[in-house]
C-alpha cells in the first residue's frame, strides 16, 4: 500500500494597523496597497484552503490571491478562487486556490480601511508552501522628493574660483580647458568602444 502524504498546515497571527489597514480591493482605492501581504511559495501546482479570522466583528472580512508573488495593487486581478464565499464576510472567511507552482500573494483585508485589528491566518495544503511577510515601502511624499528638473551642478570641494580642477596627482595628461579634451601624450586617438 502507498502511503499516504502528509497535509501541511500553517497558523500564523498578524495585524491591521492604523497605517496598514488598507481596506478593499477595489481600483478607485489606493490604501489598498497598505495592507499586509503574504508570499505564497509552493514546489508544486496544488490547491490550497485559506482561512482568514479576525479578532473584531467590527468589519466585513476579505482576502484576495494574486499570481505574482509581490506587493499587490489596487488595480491588479486577484485569482479566481475555486471554493468558498467571494464577496466579504463578518468574522471568518475561507477560499480554496488552485496555485501554480512558484510563487503567489496573499492579501487579507477589511473592506473599510482604517479598521485595527488582530487577524489569524490558516494555510493548509497537500505539500509545503512556504509562507513570509510583503513589508510595505510606502512611495515617498513627491513633495519631499529633491528637485531634479533643474539640477545644481556639483561642486568640488577644492575647486577653483574659476571651476577648472586641478589634474590629478601622477597625471600625464594636462587639466581640461575650455570644455576640449587634450591630445593624448602621444599624440593618438583612442580606438572606438
């Protein structure tokens, strides 16, 4: 008789807070993209049950597959699943996924954003799937950003009034003037690159 594989199972906890809470899916909502997000890496193609509980009756609950194995975003298709409820839930949500090999994300969600709360996550599978965090990189404020339209040159800390650098200690070759290259020292031009 063949023996049977053993099924792997994962229970792991987590959080929304008031900066990862992102809530829906949904492509008019940017926050969306704060949530906290799982990688999903599997050997093999097989179908996996996902089992989201949050600690709060105080929102309907989601959660959303996607094959890329990133950060998703809002205006990114999620993967069908093959059983379970689609829409959001009170409490407890659960869905199958057929997964290809490599590797997916998973999104857990509240469909209004802002709501804090703690959540436990269920992965269960025939094989292992190797499961790690997505850490969010917010986008930086453009309003910070420097200013690259109009760059400042840079300046030299021991340049001249007059903006020539001096030539480097050891040189053979005479400094730049007047924005012309000099001459190699014997007199030869350099084969194209």
């Amino acid at each position: 008789a063949t023996a049977v594989a053993p099924f792997f199972s994962k229970t792991f906890r987590y959080k929304w807070t008031s900066e990862s809470a992102g809530g829906a899916h949904d492509p008019e909502n940017a926050s969306f993209r704060t949530n906290p997000m799982f990688r999903l890496d599997s050997d093999v193609a097989q179908r996996v049950f996902v089992k989201a509980r949050c600690d709060s009756h105080a929102d309907a609950l989601g959660m959303h597959v996607f094959a890329s194995g990133e950060r998703a975003h809002e205006k990114e298709a999620d993967l069908t699943p093959h059983a379970g409820p689609t829409g959001y839930r009170s409490h407890v949500i659960w869905r199958e996924y057929n997964l290809q090999g490599g590797s997916s994300t998973l999104v857990p969600v509240c469909h209004d954003a802002g709501v804090v709360a703690e959540f436990t996550m269920t992965v269960k599978a025939r094989r292992e799937v190797r499961i790690s965090s997505l850490p969010y990189r917010p986008l930086q404020d453009p309003a910070t950003l420097p200013d690259i339209t109009h760059p400042t040159p840079p300046t030299h800390p021991t340049a001249p009034a007059n903006g020539q650098l001096p030539p480097p200690a050891n040189s053979q070759l005479p400094p730049l003037t007047n924005g012309q290259l000099p001459p190699l020292p014997n007199g030869q031009l350099l084969p194209p690159s």
